[in-house]
C-alpha cells in the first residue's frame, strides 16, 4: 500500500467522522460548545509516536492512547521518524487516531536501507526493506495521569500487524514469513509527585529486526515473550528527558539479534507538534555489529 | 528469564512510586499562606479569562469561592487549614463537567504556579493531589 495515499485518507476518515459522533454527547457539554478534536489532555499525556507507529516513547509501546482528544473526543496525529546508524537507516511515516481516549488505531510504514550492506550480500546497494505496521490498542482500565491516589496503573492491550514486501530475501536468510502479528499488553504509570513517568510492556512476538528481517527463523519459530520500557524524567510541562530498553528475540542463526536501548529527549512546542531525539543502540544488525546512533522523530497533529 | 528480570525491574519501579510520595514540606515549597493566596487570586483570574470554562462560573460567588479555594489549597498542601466547604462531588454537582474542562483548569492552575515562581517539581507535587479529584469533579 502507497503511504502517501493512506495517512490523508486515514485522517481525512476520522475528520468526516468526527461531526456524525459528536450528536450523541450530552446537552450539558455541548451548550459549551464541545469540540470532536478537543484537544483537552494535558501536554505530552498522548505520548509521542513509537517507532513502530503506536503512542508510546521512542521503541517501546506505551498504554496511552495517542493524541490530545480525551473520553468525549478524537486527537489524530502524523509522524516522521528517522533512524541514522552506521550502516544501516530507517525511515517511517505514520498516522494514528485515538478515539475517545479508549482506542487508537495506527499505521506506519517503515523503509530499512541496507546501503552499502546490501551490496556486500549480493542485493545490490541500497537494497531496502518495507513494512507496513497496522496497529490497534485498546485502554482496560487506569488512567495514567489522574489515578495518583492508586498504584494501578494505565493498563492497555494491543497488537501490530506487519506486511515485509520482502518475502523471498526473509526465507533466503531464514525467515519463516513476511507477515507477522505482535501482541503487547503495557502498563504506564505517571508518578506526578516525581515527575516520572514509567512503563513496563510484555510483546509477544515472531519479528526478526522488528519484522525488517520477517518473522521466525530456522532457530526458533514461535512466538516469545519480549520486554520493553520507558522512563522518563519531566523537566517541565513540555520537556521530558528518558531512557529505554527493548529485548529481541534472535531467531535466525545467520544474523544474531541484540537487545536495543536508548535515551531521549522529547520537546512539545504546543499540543500540535513534538520533536523527540534520541541516541539509540540496536546492537547487531545482521553482518555489523555495533549499529548505534541518531534518532530523530516529528509528530504533528491534534 | 531477561523478560522476567526485566519486568521485576521496571515492575518494582512502577509500584514503588506511591511509597515514595510521603511530603510534609509542600506547604512552605509553594510559599506559605502568602504564596498560596497569590496562587489562587491568579489561577482564578486565569479561569474567568479562558474562554474553554469561563460559562462554568457564571452562577459562582466568586469571592466565596476565592476564599474557599484559598483554605483547600493550604489543605491540600498540608499547610494548617480544614477545608469546611462542600464536598468534591456536590461542590460540582450539575455542572457536567468533562475531562477537557478539568484539564482547562489544570493548565491555567500551573500557569498561575509559573506566575508565582513555583518551580516544577513542587507544582507536580501539589498537583498529584488535586489530580484524583478528577473523579468526583468530572460528571459525565
């Protein structure tokens, strides 16, 4: 699918929607003047976008819902991210829309350029890799932000449906498939009294390389129970400084996988735009090791 | 196992927080009575400014209520005060307000707190105090 063509469509969709779901709200709220993209959660409270395309920090899945809409309204978001390392760069667009701050669904589409990697295998210099990542994620039970008086935490459950345009360079390396489906279930918590801001994330998943490489291998098959987590420190209302971690699965027995881990800086001019750059580590990356480096992500929207 | 440790990591963490929340020196960090009077005449004067929740106020003794604001705050901050006023819920009863309208007024609070010179942190402190009013503030 054409990204170029699905994020306006995706967002043009929820605009046309968004005046058809505002006539079933209270009269009480809508003598005020309610607004379908109320933009009404605190800065920063949606999260920035995953580089997988989900609310959450830089590589980790959080259980907030993306965007500024709260429980009577939409928030809709786009996103540019960009992941330079020395031999390899990633780069994604995306759009997710969160629904009444319950739902929020998500795509993105990533482009892995093995550059001068892909000539040394054969593929050809600046062999590149697509992936399209549909995302949903639905909120259980907590809020995040309000529940100070509680220990449980944002709780939320979603999945990550991802298609590698790949096929026949995955099952040469060893992959099992080009398509794959992660499962997560995170927990966010913001300890206002602290200014901290943590989450815990348990993936189960097949993904080689985040699905890049496709999903299972000649080692090992099935899915697995992965971590990811984020913590992040708030300097102010639109600063937040943080750190992440992130174990792989390692599936295939020609290019060992490593855990990836980052630390980051996210700045929220506004409620419409935010820019986040981190330094990350992604360890091995098939035939180079070592694949650290810069990470930069812009997300706009409502 | 990494998942398992991982998770007893960041775990620990996640419900440790709490814990750690013990704080007897909010009070004095937002400047005393002197400090939390200024806070409340901004933070009500930023309220009937913003347009977003202005019309929540049209039927409000605002003096009584600057008042009443004056002695929670110190309450809530654990300064030498007993808020004798209503009670969350019926304080807001009738008045339908949305999540949106309660942030609104979170937003203009920490404005006032900038305009007062209380850093960030201490803001957050008060604030984790004020946030599970949520509950009895937001009716629908």
């Amino acid at each position: 699918m054409r990204p170029g063509l699905l994020i306006p469509t995706l967002v043009a969709g929820a605009m046309i929607a968004a005046p058809a779901l505002a006539d079933s709200d209270a009269p009480g709220t809508l003598a005020r003047g309610l607004q379908m993209f109320d933009e009404g959660k605190l800065l920063a409270t949606g999260g920035v976008s995953e580089v997988e395309g989900t609310g959450g920090g830089g590589i980790a899945n959080w259980a907030l819902i993306s965007g500024y809409g709260t429980r009577d309204g939409l928030g809709v978001n786009a996103h540019y991210t960009y992941v330079g390392l020395p031999d390899y760069q990633l780069n994604t667009i995306g759009a997710a829309v969160g629904l009444f701050d319950r739902l929020e669904l998500s795509y993105a589409w990533q482009a892995f350029d093995t550059e001068q990697v892909g000539a040394a295998l054969g593929l050809g210099e600046g062999y590149t890799f697509h992936q399209n990542i549909f995302g949903a994620k639905l909120k259980l039970i907590g809020d995040a932000v309000y529940d100070q008086d509680s220990w449980l935490p944002q709780i939320a459950i979603g999945l990550q449906h991802k298609e590698n345009d790949r096929g026949a360079v995955i099952a040469f390396v060893g992959g099992q498939a080009s398509v794959g489906t992660d499962y997560y279930l995170s927990a966010t918590k913001l300890f206002l009294a602290q200014s901290l801001l943590v989450d815990v994330t348990l993936r189960e998943t097949k993904a080689n390389q985040l699905g890049i490489l496709g999903f299972g291998g000649d080692k090992h098959g099935d899915y697995s129970s992965q971590f990811e987590g984020s913590v992040a420190y708030l300097f102010a209302k639109d600063f937040a400084v943080g750190g992440e971690f992130r174990t792989k699965p390692s599936n295939l027995s020609i290019a060992k996988e490593q855990d990836a881990w980052d630390v980051f800086a996210a700045y929220f001019f506004n409620k419409n735009l935010s820019l986040t750059a981190a330094y990350a580590d992604l360890g091995n990356i098939v035939i180079r090791n070592h694949q650290s480096g810069v990470y930069v992500s812009l997300q706009a929207g409502l | 196992m990494k998942t398992i440790l991982c998770i007893a990591a960041f775990g620990t963490v996640l419900l440790a927080g709490p814990a750690l929340a013990q704080d007897d020196t909010l009070f004095a960090d937002m400047g005393g009575q002197p400090g939390i009077d200024r806070i409340v005449e901004a933070s009500v004067d930023n309220y009937l400014a913003d347009p977003r929740i202005k019309a929540i106020f049209d039927e409000s003794n605002m003096e009584r209520l600057r008042a009443e604001f004056k002695v929670q705050f110190c309450q809530v901050a654990g300064g030498p005060c007993a808020y004798k006023g209503h009670d969350m819920t019926a304080a807001h009863k009738g008045l339908h307000l949305t999540n949106a309208d309660f942030n609104a007024v979170v937003e203009d609070l920490q404005a006032a707190m900038d305009k007062c010179g209380v850093a960030f942190a201490t803001q957050n402190r008060f604030l984790a105090r004020l946030a599970p009013m949520q509950h009895q503030v937001v009716s629908r």
